[in-house]
C-alpha cells in the first residue's frame, strides 16, 4: 500500500540513506533530493560535495529510487553564511548548522520537496517528533549519544508538521548494520564533522578567506601581556589549542574578548573561576510550541551540542530574552552559541547566548 509521497535529503551519508530505505520498505513512495548548498572553492581538496552526489546516486540507484540534484547555494549564502561572517566579526561563536535546519533544509528544501509532491519530508537527524493535543513534539533521539534535537530547536509547528525523522528510535550500530545488510554502498562512509560548508578544513585558513586579520595583545584578566593574537574573530570562548603560549604550567585558554581594545583574555587551568558561569542571558528565543514554557518549573538546558543537560530556571527578561539560571557552573559559556532548554526528552526550543 502507498502511504504518500515523501522526498528524502540524501546527503550521501550513511544515515539519510538508510532513511531513505527504511521509508521505501514501509510503501513510501520515496524521492531523494541531494542539496548542494556551497560553490566557493567546491574543487578544493577539503570539499566532498562531487562525492557526497556520487555517494547518493549510488545508494538511490541500489534502493530503487529517484534522484534529484538541487542547489540551494544562493539562499546559503545570503541566509545563513551571511549571518555566520556577521557574527564572528562582532567577536561572537555563531552555530550555522542550527541556521541550516531552519532556513534551508526544513523550508528551501521544504518548499521545493512541496513543489514536488511531498505530503512529508525526511533526514537522517538523530531526534523524534510526538504530535500530542494537536501539537508537535520535538523529542531526544533514542541513541543520546547521537541526538541531535540541540540542531533543531528552532523548528517551528508547521515544519514540525511536515517531517519525519526515522532513526528517532534506531541507534547508530544499527544504522550502519542495516546499510551493510542491504548493500549500500556508504555503509562504511565516515560521518561527517564540522561546519557544513568548511568540511575537514582547517578552520582559521578558512576564515581568513573573508576576514580580516587584526592583529593584538593577548593578556591575563589583570593586564599582563602573555602574548599575541591574529584577529578577535579567530578564536572562541573555551579555546585551548592554536593560542601559541606554553611551557608555563598548566594549559592556556580564552575566556574573555575585549572588543573595544583588541584585546584576547586568556586565563590558566580548565577550571579557572572565570570560566565558569552560573547565569546567562539570551535572546532571538523561539519556542517549538509557540508559547513560553510554565515559568518557574525547572528545566534543564544546554549551552553546547556535546554536553550533559544541566537543571536550571528559565526567566523571561522580555519577550525576545531569558535568562537562565543553573543549579551548577556551566563551563565556557560562550556568546553566539545556543542555549536549548529541554522538559525530560521533549526539546522545548531555545535562544542565542548573549552574555
């Protein structure tokens, strides 16, 4: 039986194709749809977008499936690449891929998949969707360790309405386990890490591309210089490696940019005082439901992809910032990342740190 048309992101990864089959063999009628979303020096040695299509036309020729090719490199460009220069320029740490899910792959992709005939769309996120009294869910995958529901907080009802995210409830072995058994031919395929559009390259060679290198002082919290920095944009809140200092004790790392001096604050020890943060304020917050959450409850929440949910206290400052109290210091709190505030498994949505 034919339950509908769904068109499937096949990126040329592991997970979106075994998506892809696990749809086909529930009587989907099945679409892929490969996007490219980055032209500038695709030829370089560290772009793999040539065999990421290889990669999909393989496994949708073994799954029985159409193909299509789409490139979304202009509303890349001015949606979310835009944003991401902006931000490092100001000095903050920006996470695109989250900008990604919403602006380009759950609505470009979402409106031409529309425009194909899809009643649905689906990807290979790791993560769930629970419709409960008319409203939509955005739940942790059942791999935690692979859950990637902190990329999607800003997901909204209708986009929610119109996704499906199969391997909610498969854990990643598996995943591979079912490509092997069925022959495609990335079962082994490596996942990939970092920024969508950068790849495996290395970050700051990136960067300077398109931004300037300013060069400045870096110094102690109490102003004594300990060295030098190519630019404030070129490092984040946290950051350990590439600062240059050693051989005085223990490690190096950024917690603070004076922006206003050209200035990068550098302390000693992982667990300096000045780099952890009870309070944070945030701002730009969506909420999945569309209405603020039951104020005073507790919640727990996380500041970065890879890290253990915290309990904390949600306060609305207004109606576009919050502040967030946690019951524990939070390590490298940093500006321009995301702040996601969960109720158990269920993804509540979020904001962009400030401070």
């Amino acid at each position: 039986m034919n339950k509908g048309c769904v068109v499937v992101g096949l990126s040329g990864g592991v997970d979106s194709s075994v998506t892809a089959l696990l749809l086909k063999q529930q009587g989907y009628d099945v679409i892929g749809l490969f996007m490219k979303n980055w032209e500038d020096d695709d030829s370089d040695e560290y772009c793999s977008s040539r065999q990421d299509l290889v990669d999909a036309a393989s496994v949708a020729d073994t799954i029985g499936i159409p193909l299509e090719a789409v490139n979304f490199s202009k509303e890349y460009k001015d949606r979310v690449f835009s944003y991401f220069l902006r931000e490092y320029q100001a000095g903050r740490t920006p996470n695109p891929d989250i900008l990604c899910n919403s602006e380009i792959k759950f609505k470009a992709f979402l409106e031409h998949a529309v425009n194909l005939g899809a009643e649905k769309i689906a990807t290979g996120h790791y993560a769930k969707i629970r419709e409960l009294d008319g409203l939509f869910q955005l739940l942790k995958a059942d791999d935690t360790s692979k859950d990637q529901s902190y990329f999607l907080h800003r997901l909204n009802q209708a986009q929610l309405s119109k996704a499906m995210f199969p391997l909610g409830n498969i854990q990643k072995s598996q995943v591979r386990k079912i490509a092997e058994q069925h022959s495609l031919s990335n079962f082994a395929k490596k996942d990939s890490t970092g920024i969508c559009f950068i790849g495996e390259r290395p970050f700051r060679e990136f960067l300077t591309q398109y931004l300037p290198t300013q060069p400045g002082d870096m110094v102690t919290p109490a102003g004594k210089l300990v060295g030098k920095h190519v630019g404030l944009s070129f490092y984040t809140i946290g950051q350990r490696q590439g600062l240059g200092i050693g051989g005085q004790g223990l490690p190096w790392f950024v917690v603070d940019k004076d922006m206003h001096n050209n200035k990068l604050v550098v302390v000693q020890g992982h667990d300096h005082p000045l780099l952890l943060k009870s309070e944070l304020s945030a701002t730009k917050i969506h909420w999945i439901s569309g209405t603020v959450p039951e104020i005073g409850h507790s919640y727990t929440a996380k500041t970065r992809y890879r890290q253990e949910d915290a309990a904390c206290k949600i306060k609305p400052i207004d109606d576009d910032n919050l502040h967030f109290i946690f019951m524990e210091p939070q390590w490298a709190v940093t500006p321009g990342q995301s702040v996601v505030a969960y109720n158990d498994k269920v993804c509540l949505g979020g904001g962009i740190i400030t401070q």
